[in-house]
C-alpha cells in the first residue's frame, strides 16, 4: 500500500517541503534530544531547517536550544486578509517554534481535545516558516489529540519512532505504528536511544541492557532499525546547557550516530518522496489566503 498517496491530499505548508515527526509510545527515552540534534545535523547538511515543539505537557526544546526563560517570539500584524505571523527563534541555524511559547507559563490549563488540535495547527499555519527545505516535529509521548490532528490535517512525509533497549514490551512500538498507519503517515524507522553506554575514558561498548531487543521486534512489524545512539554523558550535559551535542561535541560518539541518522532519514524521505525532494520551488506565503482552523482555542498570537 503506499500509504503516502493519502497523504498528499492533506495540505501542504506554504514554502515547507518536507515535514518528519519524531514520535515515542513512552515518555522520557530521548525524542526532544534526537529531534534538536537531528535538526541541527541536517542544517549542518547545508539544508534549512525548521523544528516544532509539539509538546503541551513539556515543552523542553527551548531550554535544548539555549532559549532565555520567559522568553516570547515577536511577531508581525496582521492586515487585510493577512493573519499574524509568530516570527520563530533561530538558534544554531534551525528555526525553531514551540508550544510552550503559546501557553502563559504563569497560568496551567487544563488542555482539551480542540484546545490542543487549534494550538498545534498554529504552529503549523501561523509562525512564519519561510522557506523551509525540512520541519522537524518533536511530538509529546504517546498517542493522542495532537498526533491524530497533525496526522489527519498537515501532509507529514514521514515519522520516526524513538525507543530505548530497556523497553521490554514493545507494545508502545506497535500503538505508534497503528496510531501512524491509521493517519497513512509512512513510518520510516525505528531509533534506538541509550543503546550503549559509552564513559568518558574508554572507547569500549557497554551494552547496559540487551541492545537492539526493541529493533528486532520491530522489524517483525515492517518498521526498520535506522539508528542506534549512545547513552553518553556529554549529551545530557550539553542539552542542559542549550548546546546541541552534535555542534558542542561533534566529535562522540552519539554525535556520529546522529550523523549518520540525519542521512538515513534524508535517504528514505527521498525514496519515499513522489515529488523530487529539497528541488520544487516554494509557494509565497503572502500570496496564501488565511488557512481553514478547526475551531478557535483561546490562545492568541502575543503581539510586542
Ligand atoms: N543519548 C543520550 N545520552 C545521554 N543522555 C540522553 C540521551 N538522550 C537523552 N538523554 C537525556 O535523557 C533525558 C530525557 O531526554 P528527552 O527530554 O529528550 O526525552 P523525551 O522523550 O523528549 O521526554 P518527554 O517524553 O518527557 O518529552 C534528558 O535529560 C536528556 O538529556
Ligand atoms: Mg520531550
């Protein structure tokens, strides 16, 4: 079945050409970490790269990306049939929007089913994107509202799954998988996060848990391994600093591994692409009329 012919009749995001999610069944195993370093690898490739933060319950790219607390994007007014624009942060050559940017820290809401879908689809249609050769989604875990509305309103290329080798069950695998192949989002692989350790002073794999348990399941169910990260300190240590390992510590391992996944992704959009990928020009988003929402939530655009 080629899952991805549905696909292309959901809509597309002026000027983005490609738009990958990274998605977990299980919370904490490294998809803001991956979807950060990811995303900063391939602005290292020389392509222009956005990154979302779709992550209600805990928004952390902001503080991955060494992004002021309490900071606010600015953005531009809206006139005539032109909505407001959130103009997106820019940090180590990516783009980078995120939920936690549309929410009042001081006030936590109770988010519902629209609330949610509304709120994400502004991070799609009212942040000023530009010209963008690749978005990257860090999703929150699980499978919920917003996985579905992304799924069944924005023409996603392709979602990667994120595990880790301790994660028994590979149930959360399979609920992602059925989750992916009910919105007709092509799954192009499985990552495994925290798949050795590797210490400060010597070169030597240690496989703390099984490695590669969790790809072998997978790949029972049709979903290919497509990478294998270390647990390396420097990572964590980075991250809490705003420093993205793949630029603070290019030379780890895990910044290799990254490396090496940021082109096996770029390699199976471009199978999977029906379109030439990262070639077609971009439509002018000025030109757009307003794009349909689903019903309004109370967030609003925070002007300067
Ligand atoms: N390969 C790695 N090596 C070392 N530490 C890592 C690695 N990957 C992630 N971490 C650390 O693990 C913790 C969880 O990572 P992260 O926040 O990216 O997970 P998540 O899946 O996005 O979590 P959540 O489900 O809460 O959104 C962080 O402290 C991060 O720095
Ligand atoms: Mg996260």
């Amino acid at each position: 079945m080629n899952a991805n012919a549905s696909q292309l009749s959901l809509r597309k995001i002026p000027g983005v050409k490609q738009i990958l999610l990274v998605a977990s069944g299980k919370g904490g195993v490294g998809k803001s970490t991956l979807a950060v370093n990811i995303a900063t690898a391939l602005s290292g490739k020389g392509l222009s790269v956005g990154l979302v933060d779709a992550d209600v319950y805990g928004p952390s790219i902001p503080t991955m990306l060494g992004i002021e607390p309490g900071s606010r994007p600015g953005s531009i007014p809206g006139h005539g049939n032109q909505k407001p624009l959130l103009i997106p942060f820019e940090r180590y050559g990516i783009k980078m929007m995120s939920m936690g940017f549309l929410v009042d820290p001081e006030q936590p809401m109770v988010w519902r089913g629209p609330m949610i879908a509304s709120a994400a689809m502004q991070l799609f249609n009212d942040v000023k994107w530009g010209e963008l050769d690749i978005l990257v989604v860090d999703l929150p875990p699980g499978t919920g509202d917003i996985h579905l509305s992304i799924g069944q309103q924005v023409h996603v290329d392709g979602a990667v799954i994120v595990t880790t080798p301790q994660e028994v069950a590979l149930a959360d695998v399979r609920r992602a998988k059925s989750m992916f192949d009910k919105v007709n989002t092509p799954i192009l692989g499985l990552i495994e996060n925290m798949s050795y350790f590797v210490c400060d002073s010597c070169e030597k794999k240690h496989e703390i848990f099984r490695s590669g348990g969790g790809a072998r399941g997978a790949q029972e169910m049709g979903i290919e391994a497509i990478g294998e990260i270390p647990l390396e300190p420097a990572v964590n240590v980075l991250a809490d600093q705003g420093i993205p390992a793949v630029v603070g510590a290019a030379e780890s391992q895990s910044a290799k591994a990254i490396d090496a996944l940021a082109d096996n992704i770029l390699a199976k959009l471009n199978t999977l692409s029906q379109e030439p990928t990262f070639v077609a020009p971009s439509i002018n988003i000025s030109g757009k009329p307003p794009s349909k929402t689903s019903k309004k939530s109370s967030l609003n655009i925070v002007s300067q």
